[in-house]
C-alpha cells in the first residue's frame, strides 16, 4: 500500500474515532483531512500550472481549475 493510501487510510480513522467526542478531536482531524487535500491540490496546481487566461470547458467551475 502506498504511503499515501495509508495517510488517507489514517485521516479517515481518526475523523471515524474523533466522532462524537466533544474534546476537540473531531475539530483537529478535519483539520489535518483539509490539509493534506490542500497539498495535493498544490501539486496538481504545480503540475498542471496556470491556466487562468483559458476560457473554460462546458460544466467546468472556475474554482476547481
């Protein structure tokens, strides 16, 4: 398994385990699930790069390009 199946894996354990719990441990794992979708889109951003004078593709959102 690739080490970032096995992060996502383990962000959703513990939004799974955090449930429920009121002490702030829900709150602080979806904070770290946001985070690491943050970094992939940064590298999808890095790999695809900026595109923001092409005009869009029928249905696409201006916010996910």
């Amino acid at each position: 398994m690739s080490s970032d199946t096995e992060k996502h894996h383990a962000l959703l354990a513990a939004l799974k385990a955090a449930q429920g719990k009121g002490d702030g441990s829900f709150e602080q794992a979806v904070t770290q699930a946001f985070e690491h979708v943050f970094e992939h889109l940064e590298r999808l951003n890095a790999m695809s790069g900026p595109e923001e004078g092409r005009a869009l593709h029928a249905g696409e959102s201006p916010t996910l390009r």
